[in-house]
C-alpha cells in the first residue's frame, strides 16, 4: 500500500512510481440525506462525497462505479431522479460512471466508488505536516452545519438566511479543482476532507502526521454569524463540530504558502490561514488571547 | 472504455496498453443470502461474487473495497463475524482489503468493489465468440439451483443429499484460477459468469458476440439427478434457469479445445464441453435427438 491505513483513500502500487487510488463511499438515504433533499440531490450527494475524498489527496477520479439499492416502493421516475443525479454530479467532477450494480433494499443506498491513478511522489497523506507548517482550510466553516441544523429541527430563520445555509447541505460541493491544482504544484504537505468536522479532521491529521496545532483564527461567514446570533447557538460549535462540511484541511510549510495562494486563485479557489502546526499532540485555539482547548469530537450522522 | 457497457467487470484504458478493471456486486441480506447462511458466511460471498466476475474476465483482483451497511441491532460479535468473512474471502481469492466504508442500514449490505491491472490482449470479453467456437462450462449446473429450492422452500430430501447441495448455495466458489489460466494462455474467444443462470449467461454472449448456441450436452451431477427424481422437478429448469452458479460459460476455437483441456486440468479445473456457437441468433438444445428452444429467462434474486 501506498497510503496508511487510515487515510482519506486507499492506494496501491502499480508500478512505474504509480499508485491505483480507491474510494468509496456509502449514501445512506436514513443517515444521510435530510428528508427535504430530494432524489436527484442525493445521486448528486453521494458523487460529491467521493470527488472529495479525491479532492483531499490531489487526485482525479478518472472512472466511479455505483452500487445503487433501491427500495421496491420506488416510483421508475424516483429511480430515473437518483440517476440523473448521479450522472449530474459525475458531469461536474468530469468523471464518468462506468458500471456499479443494483439491488433492491430497504431504504435508498448509493455507494460510490471512485478510481484514479497518480504519481506516488504527489500523492498528499495524512502524515507529512511538520510543526511550522501554516495551518489552511478552503473555505468557511459553520454553513453547512448551520444548514444541517435548519433542515433537521426545522429552525425558524428569515427565508434568505435559510436559503443560503442550506444550499450548503443540500448542494455541497467538492473542492476537487483546487485540490487539483494544489497537489500539482507540490505545496502541501498533509490534506484531509472535513466532512467529519474541523475538530476531528484536525485530531486526524495530528494523530498521522504526530503533532499539533494552534488555531488562532476561525473565518466566519456573515451568514453564519446572523443564524448564530438569531438562534443563540455557540458560533464555536457550528465551526469546529458539525459535519458535511466538504473543505480541505491542509499544512503548507511556510515558503511555500504565497504559491499555494496563487494557484488557489488561479483556480478560483480560496486558502485560508487558520493557525500553524505545532511539536506535541495539543490542539487549542488561541483567538481572543484565550487559549481553549479543541475537543477530539467528530460529526456523527442523524437518523431521520 | 475498453471493454463495451454491460460486459462482466468494467475496463478502462490506463496507457501502455493496459487496462484497469473494476467491478462491484452489492450482496443485499434479504435478497441474496438465504436466512440459513451465517454472517461469516455472508461476508464471504461478497467477495466470492466479485471474484467470479473477475474470473470470467481472466483478470487477477488485487484489491478490494468493501462498504458494509450494518443494521442497528447487530451485535458486536456479528459484525466482526461479516468482517471475519468477508476476510476470508479475500485471502481464499488472494486478495486484500485496502479500504471501504461502513454506514447503518435497516439490512445488512456487503458492497463489494474489485480492482485488477491487465494487458488489453488477455482480457476476455463477452463479444469474441465466434460460429463453431466450442460452447463449454467449468462445472456441473444445477446443484446450487437445487441446494436454493432446498433452502427456500424447506423440501425435505435425506441428510447427505442437502448437505451436498446446499453447501453450494452456503459456500459457492468462484473459478478464479481457471479463469485466470485460461486467460493467461489465450485459449479462449469469449466468457462470462453465470451467476444469473446458465440460459441467461448463453443469451448474453449470444447478444454481445451476435451468433446463436446449440446445447448438445447438458452434464448433471448424480446428485442434482437424485433431487430432481426425488421432487419430480423438471431437471432441465434447475441446470438452464437456476441462479447463483458460480461456473464460467466460455467458447473455445477447435483448435485451442486441447490446449484449454490441459490448462484446466493443470490448475485442477474442469471444462465440459455442452454445444458449440453457430451463426443466426438462436439458442437451442438438441439433446436426445430432440430441438428445444432455451428460453432467455434469468434467474431473479428471492425475497425471504
């Protein structure tokens, strides 16, 4: 194996300092998918999970295979709905379904499986951050979750706020071009997928590259803040702990963070300095000049 | 694509003249695993499935993902029992587990992705078959659609004689070194897997190769024939339109009939030769001196 155990994908050696990249990822509708998404979203969804993995270690999905359970009281337009939405997704990731299976279940189940193949030496793991790298994440934390919220208790906010936080839940999307463009250029030296949240992608990428991290800035959206405010709900724990947030959490060692930026905005990507890697396993945050410490908690799926 | 939609495995071309096969099969419990089979069980057909595809093919799997959908109320113990399985399956095909997912469901789901290398000369595909190539399979049909009658319906038949039968429904075997030896050594022009029955394996490469079957030996086990006398079921149903064998259905040219003979019988394999292809697209069986139409029924997966 090319990868720990462990890491965003599975790869193995083929040769010619080549590696085989696998991924799959499983949709389930019950777990998944709040009831307000519809078919052809979560088709879309379950592609997306996928690239982002993909997106995470700088490696292009040339080929998925779905493996599609469908529940006998689906309608042949439901069915047809979760297609095109598969397709859809693997159009915008410019990818191609190549096969998969189908079966019959109890509740709507998509497996995605995604397949590339890359050069070992750009291959970005877990485990190469040292302590001095700048801490960066491509975008802002705390919407989806917000989203999350809104859709699942059926939080009353002002219709744009609501339309806005869960457009991120129900239309996520992957930060496959940037992670791209990053791996390409060589300026990263360790990159996770957030989709479990930022606190558990950080203890991730500790407990691999064995070290920590100082976070002293949370870039927050201003809709994320106005659905904060509204609710009374800690701004802290929407953008450490909440989940289906498809960023990167990546290291950049520090001569090559103005390159990172460049080719960021090249790709019309966006890198944000979130903090630094530190010697020792601590991860705290230090805004305000308070140090706190980051929980070791990570986004667990609901049950609709 | 480097082999045409709806073959066995999917192909894509990697360069060098290579291509990358890929292939899922989602065992789903309540459809394909009889209540009798056991999870360890379970988790090991997973893998003999997409073994068996892979054989068809003549292509080594060299990983495997694996994304299991495990239902609430499974006990610890039984899941380590689907994972102990599906291990075993691995190691019997001389494969590995390189990642996969897992996810709650209301059934338990073993989707099962196989990931193979091979040079584009040696894969076989369902289209090469070619008028008087023999018509051949690497086993006696009929067993596993007798051991599933057995299974499903409860029919009472002496100890030894469900033993025997069912044990090919519990602990079906995939013909993965046949497969690849056949492969290796270019004696055949077409193959396919039969897990959908023997009659809907010969439409499909009848389809794909655009030429017709005439069935002119159908071998049968002692012990399908005992089963068959004993339930006064019609023989011919249970070896042409049961499901769940895991033989290959190939073609041969004349003049590599031997050849295939002495490669089968060094890895320890079987090939019974039962017709040959003929030009037009009709499928018959000329058994007893008699013409038969086959008919382009599939097997269908059960609801228990």
């Amino acid at each position: 194996m090319s990868l720990p155990f462990g890491d965003d994908v599975a790869g193995i050696n083929i040769g010619e300092r080549k590696c085989a990249i696998l991924k799959s990822d499983m949709l389930v509708d019950m777990t998944d998918a709040p009831r307000q998404m519809t078919d052809w979203q979560k088709g879309r969804k379950a592609v997306v999970a996928t690239a982002s993995d993909f997106a995470s270690k700088g490696v292009k999905p040339i080929a998925l295979l779905t493996s599609v359970g469908i529940p006998r009281k689906f309608s042949r337009n439901q069915i047809i709905e979760v297609a095109k939405g598969i397709e859809a997704g693997a159009k915008e990731y410019d990818t191609h379904i190549i096969g998969g299976d189908i079966a019959e279940t109890s509740n709507l189940i998509i497996d995605c499986m995604g397949f590339g193949i890359t050069r070992k030496d750009r291959l970005i793991s877990r485990c190469g951050a040292n302590p001095g790298d700048i801490l960066a994440v491509t975008g802002h934390f705390g919407e989806a979750s917000a989203g999350l919220k809104i859709l699942l208790e059926n939080i009353g906010i002002p219709a744009y706020l609501r339309k806005r936080l869960t457009r991120n839940v129900l239309m996520p999307r992957a930060q496959l071009k940037l992670g791209l463009a990053l791996a390409k250029s060589m300026v990263i030296s360790s990159s996770i997928d957030s989709s479990d949240g930022l606190a558990w992608s950080l203890y991730e990428l500790s407990r691999m590259s064995g070290l920590g991290f100082e976070v002293n800035n949370l870039p927050v959206s201003q809709f994320t803040e106005r659905f904060a405010r509204l609710t009374n709900i800690d701004i802290r724990n929407l953008i450490l702990y909440g989940g289906e947030e498809f960023h990167l959490v990546v290291t950049v060692p520090p001569n090559s963070w103005k390159k990172a930026l460049r080719v960021s905005r090249r790709v019309g990507g966006r890198l944000y300095r979130i903090g630094r890697a530190i010697s020792g396993k601590r991860i705290f945050t230090t805004i305000g000049g308070k140090k706190a410490r980051i929980e070791p908690i990570g986004w667990e799926h609901f049950t609709s």
